[in-house]
C-alpha cells in the first residue's frame, strides 16, 4: 500500500454513487447517511453539479489569482447575500485553509500583541498546525508540539471561563462551532453563542464562526449561527460549498476584511473556476430546493425516528446534523453492524452515531435507514 498510514483501515471500497447512494468494487449497494462527513448535502453526483463541472472543465479549469475570473466573484456575491450582506470572500481549498485565513486575519486585524484565539475545548477546526492548535482536543496536539502559540481553550457553553479568557489587550479572536461537529455534535446552551457576542462587542475583539459543518443548510438554516440571532464578523464554509468539489470560503466584514492587503494571503487553486462553478450550482440548487427548510423537516422525521428505537438514549443536534446516544452498545460496532447491512454512518464519540444525510434525503430513504439502523441496534 503505498499511502500513508493517517487514516484508519478502510472497510469498504466505493466506486459510484446517485443521490442517497453509493455502490463499492463488488456492486454492493449502500445508503448514505454520512453524505461524506456533511458534504455531499445535495447527493452525489447530483446532475446540475456534475453539468456544471463537465461545462467548466472544458471552457477554463484554471489561471491563478494574478488575473481575474468571473465564476468565483459570483459565488463571493450569492454568499456574501446568504450570509447578510457588507462582506467580503477569500476563497480557499478545505475548511482548514478557510480558518486559517480567518486566524491570520484576526491577527492582522488586531495588530501588535493582539493575536490570540480563544476556542472552545471539544472543537475541531482542522488539521494544520495553526487550525489544529485552536482545536479543543488535547491528546491531538500532544504528538505535534511545539504548536504555534497563541491559542486559548475554554468549555463549550461556560460564559465565565470565556469571560476570564477574554482579555481585550491581547485576544483578537473568539473562534467557535455553532455546533460541535466533530466533538459529538454538541449543542451550545441556548442564549450561550449572544453572550459571547456580547463579550466581544464590550472588548473589541472578533466573532468568528467555524460553520465549515453546520453551514449551508445543514442545521435548518442557512447558518447554524441564525438559530440564536447573532451576527458574526467572520465566517468559514467548506464541506457542503461545492457538494465534494474542494472548496472553503472565509468571509468577513468588510471592515474587518480590509486589513488585508495585497501579499497578505493567498493560495494557488483559491476561487479557480472549476471549484467555483461546482459551487455555483451548488447553491442555485439549495436556493431553489430551500434546503434549510428540507433539513427542518427531514431532521423533525430522522430525530423522531431515532428517538423511538430501543438501544437509542437521546438524540441532540438540529435539521439534519443529528447524533444519536446509544444506551449500551459502542457506537463503532453499531456503524460497523450498519455498514455490513448497507448503511454508513460514523462514530462520532465512543457512545454516539453520527447521521448527516444528503439535505434532499426523502422520507422513504429515512424510513430505510431506520430499519437498517434498528437491525445494526438489536444485533
Ligand atoms: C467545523 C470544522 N472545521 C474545520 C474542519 C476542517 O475541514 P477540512 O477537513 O476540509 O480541512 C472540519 C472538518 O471536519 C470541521 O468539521
């Protein structure tokens, strides 16, 4: 095998997949209710996003940021009105790049000494060393240390800590998940996300939200950050932007976005337009199909669904990023039973399931995968 030994032993091999369904090397049929950790929100190989791809793959793949392009300034536009309008667009590869552009603009936003992060324990915001020390998961920055300096932790939910960590001469940036997503689809308290908006506001320091996972439609609304009515001044996107072409986007207020200038920031593939065309029609469809409010719906079955099978203690998240708390069984060997019987899922913490499912799911596939599912829990 000449790949590198990061990931874990790979169960299952897939070579295809329509909508809510994947086939592997030996024809097996599959039904996908991890949409690729939240990413294939409109299903895959969705036929608007494959015709846009295949259109912009033989009209202009790429040229490089020293020259302009058209598809990318109108995704920038569709977003930037999505997310309230007065921002701005960087564009980058993958949810780690996009928050690495919000951390160094946090930086050079708060100038001198006014440089660190405060993220919450429990958090994922990806994998390079600066994303990964504002990660809130300790034992995944034991093997890497020294990390870059500079980053603070505080518990999801705990106003007090987050008020102690705040210091307005040296924090430039609180950085959050409106849900955890990785951390085990952890909910913050409701009131919790305006509190810490309110701390910014008094000290002059940045709202940035990790909405990389909860973006897009997934939680009901177009952001996780509409259910508690605040206004962030940077968000990150990635995952569902392009339905599996990579794509990440930081925005931020324009104020804010203008303390970067030419030569601050930058990536080679950034806003090219093969990734910005799947983008594109990635959104034309999640405008037209209203994605949040088939997320809403779709989540009220599934949570239903969840909460009524024996084996299943409680159900938290919202629209359709959902984790299920099993009473007794490890969550890898119910994937696993799920898997074997043609449903993926993950095991998002040792005792919970995690279910992100295409946001055109229909009721039908639901019903499906909650039989399988109740299958994988009494085996
Ligand atoms: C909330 C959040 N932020 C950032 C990331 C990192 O994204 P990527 O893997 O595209 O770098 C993830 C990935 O799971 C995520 O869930």
């Amino acid at each position: 095998m000449t790949l590198m030994n990061n990931y874990p032993p790979q169960p299952v091999t897939f070579v295809r997949g329509e909508g809510s369904r994947l086939w592997d090397v030996d024809g097996k049929a599959y039904l996908d209710f991890l949409g690729g950790l939240a990413v294939t929100s409109l299903g895959h190989a969705h036929p608007a996003v494959a015709d846009a791809i295949a259109e912009q793959a033989r009209t202009l793949l790429h040229v490089c940021n020293l020259y302009g392009t058209t598809v990318g300034p109108e995704v920038a536009e569709t977003l930037d009105r999505l997310l309230g309008g007065g921002g701005r667009i960087f564009f980058a590869n993958s949810g780690a790049e996009a928050n690495e552009c919000a951390i160094k603009l946090a930086r050079k936003w708060g100038g001198p000494g006014k440089y660190a992060v405060v993220s919450t324990y429990g958090s994922f915001h990806g994998r390079t060393l600066a994303t990964l020390a504002a990660t809130g998961q300790p034992a995944k920055h034991e093997p890497f240390q020294p990390l870059p300096e500079g980053f603070r932790h505080v518990a999801l939910g705990d106003i007090d800590a987050m008020d102690a960590a705040v210091d307005s001469k040296v924090v430039a940036a609180v950085l959050v998940e409106p849900i955890q997503g990785e951390g085990g689809v952890n909910v913050p308290p409701k009131g919790w996300l305006g509190e810490v908006r309110r701390l910014c506001d008094e000290r002059d320091v940045l709202l940035m939200l990790d909405e990389v996972q909860t973006g897009l439609g997934r939680t009901g609304e177009w952001f996780g950050f509409q259910h508690e009515g605040v206004q962030p001044d940077v968000v990150t996107l990635a995952k569902a932007l392009g339905n599996g072409m990579p794509i990440g986007a930081c925005w931020a207020r324009a104020e804010v976005a203008d303390a970067f200038v030419p030569g601050d920031h930058g990536t080679t593939f950034g806003g090219q337009p093969l990734a910005a065309a799947a983008a594109r029609a990635t959104l034309a469809v999640m405008e037209a199909e209203d994605v949040p409010a088939r997320a809403t719906r779709a989540g009220a079955r599934l949570v239903e669904g969840l909460t009524a099978r024996p084996g299943v203690a409680s159900v938290r998240g919202r629209g359709l990023l959902l984790a299920a708390e099993l009473t007794d069984k490890p969550s890898k060997d119910v994937a696993g039973a799920a898997l074997d019987r043609g449903l993926v899922i993950n095991a998002v913490t040792p005792t919970a399931i995690r279910l992100a499912p295409s946001l055109l799911v229909t009721d039908d596939e639901i019903d499906e995968a909650l039989s399988v599912l109740q299958e994988a829990l009494s085996c």
